[in-house]
C-alpha cells in the first residue's frame, strides 16, 4: 500500500482487520462528481463539466465493484465518450499493473507501471491502497472519484445532455428502496463473500458466510417479476448481478461461501441470464481474467492453481455469445 505517497509495502488481500478477525474495508478517498454543468456534487468539489472525451475509466474485470462501473457505461450508452482501459487481473507486490496478460492494456495517458503511481499522481501524498474503479479527468489530470456507487449514478445522470436515455437506474421514486436494499446486499452478500473469504476467525467467517446465504435465499423469494424491483431494472440489479456472476466460478471455493451455489437457486440463476442478456452485458464479463484473478491470491491460494470449472457457468457465457 501507499503511504505518503511511497510504496511501503507488499500488496496483501486483508486490508484491515477488527478485533474478532472480521475483514474490514478500505473507504474510498476520491469523492468527486462528474455533473452536466460541472457544479459540485454530493461530495467532493466542483469543476469536473460532462465532456465527450474528457474521462478515462481504469478497471479490472476481476473486481466486482470496477465491474458496476463498466455495465452503467454500456447501459447508458457510454462508450463512446468514455474510453476503458483494463488492468493486469493479478494482483502481484505492487497491487494492479498494467499490461503482462491478454486483455489488459498499457496505460495510455502516462505509461504508468503500476496503478498505484494513477493515485500518486493524483495525490503525491496518498496513503492506503490503490483500488479500481477510477475515473480519471484527463484535462484537468485529476482523479475525479475512486467509488463505483458515486460513479455509476454520475454515469446515470450527468451525461444525458451529450447521450440521451430512456434508462434511469436510480429513479427518484424508487431512491430511499434502492438505497436501503443496496445497504443489506452490499453489507450481506456485495462485501459478504468477501468477509467470509477473509475472516481470520472461525466466528467471524460463520457469521460473514451466515449472512451471505440469509440474502440470496431472500433475493430468491423476492424475485417475482424480472427484477428486484418488479420490471424495472435499477442500479441494485447491477449491484447484485455482479456478485452472482462470480459466485459459482470463484467465491463458492476460493472464499469457501459453499453451501449453495447460485446454479442451486433457480430464479437467481434465470435473473443472472437475464442480465447477462441485456446489450453489452455480456462485454463486461470476462471469467478468464476473473478465476485467473482471485485464484492467484497467494494468501488464499499459495500455489496459484486455478481449477477448470464449473461448466455451467461457461455453458452459460457461451451460449449469450452465441
């Protein structure tokens, strides 16, 4: 991680750890907001106009929140004015680098290394760990944010001038739902899998892994209709379907999140599909990159060996690309 501004130490998946070895996560430390006029948004400081061009968006398909970030931009039209670049899926001592594996590119605006040297250019004083999403402002060569729930409400709403669209995935009629469905999945299942992953005691990792199958056995039963919220798709649904996809090919053995796999829930499993069948979904999904990724953390997997499977999952991703 960074400290003042200085690489100090080995990249390792536990960031920080509570008394009762619960894995805590890092806040985000970029909260600034794209806005159609450049005003300042919910947080952060003004200045950053929605401009065709103007922004980079640095991802990894490894990670599920970088993930959201990358299906709001296909969603909404996005691609176009808002240019992608991939980083290496493994995570080696310096955290995520550029290029080394297929798919991933170099970084074109300062042929950076490390992603880590994207914060520090931002903050030469940085401390804490260098994360993806970032939405980089290229004019100005500031990070705008480093928080994929900001981003993809900014990708939501501040670029309808330049791409209009029917699609509202936060409607305002549905916020306070949205935002207190979003705090249990995110807390039970988004960030569940990865407390049970991580616990470093057999209590925490009971408790992570307890609340983990408590949500999907609701979403199961709340799915009546082909969204969490009746027809409508919303940004919960992203949220969700980002965790789902990597369930069975990842945290079911690696983060030993076992009990069931989502093949086991039949109207998550039809939900999944059904996502993964909207334009571009299927773009934003790359399981190479995913099982390559969270099968080479040492901590977790020493030897780095990736299992073949499971076949349902590529049947499936075969299938929507026809």
């Amino acid at each position: 991680m960074l400290v003042d501004g200085k690489w100090s130490a080995n990249w390792q998946p536990v960031q920080k750890a509570d008394a009762d070895g619960r894995f805590v996560r890092q806040i985000s430390g970029f909260r600034n907001w794209v806005t159609p006029d450049g005003s300042a948004g919910p947080t952060g400081t003004g200045g950053f106009k929605a401009e065709a061009g103007r922004y980079r968006l640095y991802v990894a398909f490894i990670c599920p929140w970088a993930s959201r970030t990358l299906i709001a931009r296909k969603l909404k039209g996005l691609e176009g004015i808002i240019p992608v670049t991939v980083v290496n899926p493994v995570l080696e001592e310096q955290g995520w680098q550029f290029g080394g594996y297929e798919g991933a590119d170099q970084d074109p605006l300062f042929g950076s290394e490390f992603l880590h040297q994207i914060y520090t250019r931002a903050d030469p004083h940085y401390s804490g760990r260098a994360t993806v999403p970032v939405l980089w402002d290229a004019k100005q060569n500031v990070m705008v944010s480093n928080e994929s729930a900001d981003i993809v409400r900014m990708f939501d709403t501040a670029f309808e001038h330049l791409v209009p669209s029917d699609l509202r995935l936060y409607p305002a009629e549905l916020a306070a739902e949205i935002d207190d469905l979003n705090a249990r999945i995110y807390d039970d299942l988004n960030n569940g899998v990865y407390k049970a992953g991580f616990a470093s005691s057999q209590m925490a990792y009971d408790e992570a892994n307890a609340g983990v199958f408590a949500m999907l056995d609701e979403l199961e039963g709340r799915l009546t209709g082909d969204y969490l919220f009746g027809d409508r798709l919303t940004e919960t649904d992203i949220r969700t379907f980002v965790t789902l996809i990597r369930f069975d090919a990842a945290y079911h053995g690696l983060f030993k999140t076992n009990r069931r796999q989502i093949a086991d829930y039949p109207r998550l499993s039809a939900y999944m599909e059904r996502i993964l069948r909207l334009p571009g979904v299927i773009d934003t999904v790359n399981m190479d990159h995913i099982t390559r990724g969270y099968y080479a953390i040492k901590a977790l997997n020493p030897k780095r060996i990736r299992p073949e499977g499971p076949a349902h999952i590529t049947a499936l991703l075969d299938s929507v690309r026809g």
